[in-house]
C-alpha cells in the first residue's frame, strides 16, 4: 500500500481479529486499536451473559471506531471490528470514508474450535451463530479484501499484506 490508510480487520467473533490486527499493523508499520475496547460497559456484560448486541447497541461503538479512523487519517492504522452488517460499514466510512476492510473468513467448525481455545475472551461460543446470521460479507463496492483464516497468524498476516497490495490505487 503506498499511502498510509486505516485498515479495519473484521469478520464474526474467532477469526482472529486481535490476533491478526497487531501483526498485520506492524507489518504496515502503523498502530493498532482494539475494536473491543471501544465498547462501552454495558455491551461488555450484555455479550458476557450470551446476548447478543442489537443494532441500539452497536451504533455507539461504531460511532467510537469512526472516530479513531477518522484520527487517523492520513497516518495509518489498523483497528479490529466485527462490521459484520454493510450497514455498519457505511456508518464507519461515514466517520472516516478511506477505510479499507481485511475481511477474515473461514469455516464454522475452524472459528468454533478456535473460540472454544482462547482464554480470557468474552464472547461466548454459543453467539457463534449469531454472528454468522448477520454477517453480510463485503460488497464489489466495498474497498476491501476477503482474506482466509487457514493457517498460522503469519500465513494470514502475510495473505492479507498482498491482497491489500493488490487493490487498485484508488481503493487502497
């Protein structure tokens, strides 16, 4: 990538957003913001009970996310965020309209087994399928890659690297 542009790593919980996140940011030598510390409190503990968020609950989060994207802005950085609906897309582009997304995908049984190793998450795997009913994987108009999660953090880092290389000029 040429100029520096803030990259959102999304995808249903699993994938490995905040692993591949960091990596993927000192790879691009920018810095890195956790999309789950921009949640308030009270979507921590609805997420810790095995409710999922609604959308009421969703937008000041997102609205939190824009806002360092849009800081960000001509510097670089990469933030991890689920976006898992084009509508919460739109809401972060609206706030910081260069942002070019690094879509993790995978398989259920990969990310399932993945979410059921990890220490210290608070995302259940039981909202696992919840996350998948809403995700709406990026658009042909959308500025972003589709990267798969198969293989080492550094596989991954590394496949996203090249993708966002690959993208034309005006999308990256």
């Amino acid at each position: 990538m040429s100029t520096p542009h803030v990259v959102v790593v999304m995808g249903v919980a699993g994938t490995g957003k905040t692993t591949i996140g960091p990596l993927l940011a000192a790879r691009l030598g920018v810095p890195y913001a956790e999309g789950d510390d921009f949640h308030p409190p009270a979507n921590i503990a609805k997420m810790s009970a095995g409710t999922p968020l609604d959308d009421t609950d969703r937008w000041p989060w997102l609205d939190a996310i824009g806002t360092w994207a849009h800081g960000r802005a001509g510097l670089g950085g990469v933030v991890s965020c689920s976006a898992l609906k084009r509508s919460y897309r739109d809401r972060l582009r609206a706030e910081a309209p260069g942002v070019v997304f690094v879509h993790l995908t995978g398989d259920r049984p990969l990310i399932e087994d993945r979410m059921a190793h990890r220490q210290g998450h608070f995302m259940p795997t039981a909202l696992l399928d919840s996350q998948f009913a809403t995700l709406q994987p990026l658009q042909a108009d959308e500025a972003g890659v589709a990267v798969d999660v198969a293989g080492s953090p550094e596989e991954i880092t590394e496949r996203a690297v090249e993708a966002l290389n690959r993208l034309p000029e005006s999308a990256a």
